[in-house]
C-alpha cells in the first residue's frame, strides 16, 4: 500500500492549569507558549481524524503523564525552569499516511517569590508589611480572626489588632506564576502605666503606689520652677511644697512602652503656734493667738498634783505659785502638728497683820 503525507494542517490547542497555585486557564494555539514550573498541563490537536493514532515525542522538560497515542495528552512539567523545550506529534490514519510534523516550543517560568516579611509591633502601631519580593500581589488573613480585625489588601497592615494575639497573614503575587506565602505577627500589648499618687503632708514619705508594670521611671512633668526633685525609682518627692499640686509621668519600660500621669496635692502642715503669758495664781490665763483654732491643749509632762487644764481654752486650774508647766497644743487638720509652750505660775505675796507702834 503506498504510503501518503496529509498536508491537513493540525493545530495546538493549550490549556494551561496551574493546579499546584491559584487555578486559572488560558487557551493558545501559538507555536511558543509557556508554562509554570511543576505544573500538570492538557495538550490538545484539533481537526482531527477520530480514526488516527498519535505519537507524541517531548524532548527535555517534561514527561508525558497520560494520552500517549491519542489526540489529547497531559504533560508533568519537571522542576527546571527553561526551555525551550520542543513538543511534536506525528499523525498516522487508518491508512497508514502519516500528517506533518506539528510542533509546539515551550518555555518554564519560575513561580513568582512570593516571600514577605512581617514585624512584630505594638497594638495600635503602624504595622504594613515590608520587603515583599515580588510586588503588586494582595494580602488576606489565613486564617481569618474572629473578631474585627481588617487588614489592608495591599498594604497587609492590620488594623485593630488585639494585643497578645499573633495573626497569620497570606500574600498572593498576580504574575503569570502567581505563588503564596504565609507569615505570622504578633501584636504586642501596651504595658499598662497605671499607678497611684496619694496626696501627703508636706515632709512626709509619699512614694508612688500600686504600678501595674514596675520597673519604669517616674519625672514631674511640667517639671516645678523651685528646687523640688522627684527619685526616679519611687517617685517620692522631696521638698515638696505645701498647698502645691505636682504632675508626675511615669513611664514603663517594657517592649512597648506607654505613659501616664498622675497629681499629687501637697498639703500643708497646720501651723500650732499659740501664745501662753505668765500669770499670778488664781488670774485667769487661758493660752492666746492659736494661729489653728480647733485643737486641743494639754499638760505634757504631766503635774504631779491636783492641777486641771481647759482642753479648748489651755486655762490652768488649780496651778501653783512658782511652778512652771509646759502645755501642748496639738491641731486637728489634715496634716496636724503640735508646740509646747511654758508657762510660769507667780506666787501670790503673803503680807502679814498689821500693827500700829
């Protein structure tokens, strides 16, 4: 039987599906086309008789998974990018005439580097993503969080972030090779910089209490115009001025430090100056020009004897001629205080009877 050549031209039709990435196809009869790196594709002839057998020969590149001897085959591209590499196919009829050669050039692409990088950051910090390789992709959560966190698609910067909580997020690149990567942040917590300042009497101990996160550092701010200081480690300050009131910052130092400030009112210490004349036994003598009116006097020492002093008054019953008593006067303010005074009780003269000469 002679053997003839058909010059019925067949056509290439490819289908590419890039089943190892996002899923997308594209048709092409084009005597060079390319493919993704590690790939499975469809080959397919069109025109065909449906009595022909078809031998397929891929010279580099790849290997012919399926179809072999049929119009449609399916090639495992290998690891190598490159090419290109030469695909052809041989028709033979019922007849035995064989078709011309058809060929197709195919070249492998890389899969797009989709690395990025992604810093861990403190709650309410900007936070985009950063060197990404191939630019122009998208960023989504994978997993997505349950709250209501969002994050920008292009930026991957992630709004609303919940301090201690690490988000997974997913960038796709868009090229011919589109590829994924998936990496991890943690949002850092705020230190907490609460703490406690109570108001205090001028001169007393009045360090800084209750800091949800020690360790941090205490300043007056706005700093005093006098010479007052502050310990930077307690807070407690010295020279203080009565009826003042001082802002003290304090400021954590943790990984993501914070400030707050609190005030302190510095109260005066009452002033328990008093006033006590020396006077004649049995002459009233109550204590004068009590600077803090309210408190209350008393003996201190103690007397020995009968004596009895007006707690509101300081007035001595009682006293003995030639005797000197202290007496106290504590106020009863917030920040009390007390003075002792000295009072000298004269003697009443003894005159005697009188006699005519």
């Amino acid at each position: 039987m002679k053997t003839k050549t058909k010059e019925k031209l067949k056509l290439f039709c490819l289908i590419i599906f890039c089943t190892n990435i996002n899923v997308y196809s594209q048709s092409s009869s084009a005597p060079t086309q390319s493919v993704c790196i590690s790939s499975t594709e469809p080959y397919v002839l069109n025109n065909v008789n449906s009595t022909s057998t078809f031998q397929w020969v891929l010279n580099s590149g790849g290997i012919i998974s399926n179809g072999q001897g049929t119009s449609a085959i399916s090639i495992d591209w290998g690891t190598i990018s490159g090419g290109p590499h030469t695909l052809s196919v041989l028709e033979t009829d019922v007849n035995g005439c064989i078709g011309s050669q058809q060929t197709l050039e195919v070249t492998i692409i890389n899969l797009d580097d989709a690395s990025f990088v992604l810093t861990d950051y403190c709650a309410g910090s900007s936070n985009s993503a950063s060197s990404a390789v191939t630019s122009g992709g998208t960023y989504v959560f994978n997993p997505l969080p349950s709250g209501s966190e969002t994050i920008d698609v292009l930026t991957g910067e992630i709004t609303g972030g919940i301090g201690g909580t690490t988000y997974s997020v997913e960038y796709t690149t868009n090229g011919i090779c589109p590829s994924q990567s998936i990496e991890t942040v943690l949002v850092n917590s705020v230190d907490d910089a609460s703490f406690v300042l109570t108001d205090y009497c001028a001169g007393s101990s009045n360090s800084a209490s209750s800091a949800v996160t020690s360790g941090g550092t205490y300043v007056f701010n706005p700093l005093p115009s006098g010479s007052e200081t502050i310990d930077v480690l307690t807070g407690e300050i010295t020279g203080g001025i009565g009826g003042t009131t001082y802002s003290v910052e304090y400021t954590t130092n943790g990984i993501c430090p914070s400030q707050s400030i609190e005030t302190v009112l510095v109260n005066s210490v009452d002033d328990a100056s008093f006033f006590l004349t020396d006077y004649c036994a049995g002459s009233s003598n109550a204590a004068s020009a009590v600077v803090t009116s309210g408190g209350s006097f008393s003996f201190n020492p103690l007397p020995s004897g009968s004596e009895t002093i007006d707690v509101v008054t300081g007035e001595i019953s009682g006293g003995i001629g030639g005797t000197t008593y202290s007496v106290e006067y504590t106020t009863n303010g917030v920040c009390v205080s007390s003075l002792i005074q000295n009072v000298l009780i004269y003697s009443t003269p003894s005159t005697g009877p009188i006699f005519h000469n």
